[in-house]
C-alpha cells in the first residue's frame, strides 16, 4: 500500500476518533442538552459550568486523548505528515461532529492533544499564552483565541529560523485557523466591548 493510503487513513482515524463527544454522552446520562444550556456548546468548558468540574475536566482529558492518540500513533508508525493530519482530522471531527449533526465543540483541548502528538514543543507557547489570557480576561474562550494567535506565529517563526519543516509549519497555521474560526464570536465580542 502507498503512502498516501496510509495518510488518508490517518485523516478518516482522526476524523472518527475526534467525533466523538465525551461532553454530549455525559450530559445525556444526567438529561442535560448542552446546546439548550450554558454556552450552547457541546464542550469540556460548558459540562464545567453545567455539571460541575469534575466532569468537565474528565471531559477535557478525553478530548486531549482523541487528538493526541491519532496523531502519536500514526506519527510514530507511519511518519509525521501522517500523523499532523490525523491530528487535523480529530480537531475537525470534534467541531463538525456527524454524530452530532454537524455540530460541536471549539476544538481547544483536542488541539492540544494533537500539537501534543506531533510538536510537543509547540504545546509551551500555546499554554503559556492561554494562560496570560485567562489570567487577564478570565474567559477559556479569549484565551483559546489568543494561544491559536500564538501557535499560527510559532509555527511561522519555527519554519522560518529552520526548527521546523513546511508540513509542521502549515499544521501549526491550520491548526491555529480551525480553532480561531471557532472563536470568532468570542473575539468581536470582546473587541466589541
């Protein structure tokens, strides 16, 4: 089998494993819609808010797991284009759920499993920067935004100074773009205020 067979199925593995919704099966089990509740959205952050922190945070872990599994796995055994793709993949299967309608959550902490996957290293400026926008805002969603700014520059800038190769730096630009698109409501209201 070429190659290329084994990017696709890294993309279709990704693309399934990162559908799946931790967030929506615990909210059902305690008859809870998260589209009807909190933020509307079907994420760590609002089982939070709506559950308790326990299960968000139990949630949040699953999340990482479907990003970061795909993308080490396949990165590991097949190489790293293969695995920043099944990385890709989970993140877009976690926002456009099919098992949700199309719908789904904001794709941070799958993203960060995924960035945890294939560039480790990536992970510090992104945390970091997500943290400084907590800490100033106290809003998940501003600081989401803020450390994808930090990824999409980190992964210019590591391309450009030769740490890394073009597919780490387009994974990185991506990466940023998936979840910056999910936070655009986010960032004009917070510019508008």
């Amino acid at each position: 089998m070429t190659p290329w067979f084994w990017v696709f199925l890294a993309g279709v593995t990704g693309y399934l494993l990162g559908s799946i919704s931790p967030s929506a099966y615990v909210a059902r089990v305690f008859g809870v819609d998260l589209f009807a509740s909190g933020s509307g959205n079907p994420g760590a952050t609002n089982v939070g808010r709506t559950l308790g922190a326990r299960w968000g945070v139990m949630v949040a872990v699953i999340d990482i797991a479907k990003g970061l599994l795909p993308a080490a796995v396949f990165g590991i055994y097949v190489g790293e284009i293969a695995g920043e793709v099944a990385g890709l993949a989970a993140v877009l299967g976690h926002i456009t759920s099919p098992f949700l309608k199309g719908r789904g959550g904001k794709g941070v902490a799958t993203a960060l499993g995924a960035i945890l996957g294939v560039q480790p290293w990536l992970a510090i400026p992104v945390l970091i920067t997500f943290g400084i926008g907590l800490a100033i805002w106290h809003r998940v969603g501003l600081g989401a935004a803020l450390a994808a700014i930090a990824l999409a520059a980190s992964g210019a800038v590591g391309w450009a100074v030769g740490l890394l190769d073009p597919s780490d730096a387009v994974f990185a630009l991506v990466m940023a773009g998936l979840v910056l698109g999910r936070h655009g409501g986010n960032i004009r209201r917070a510019t508008m205020h």
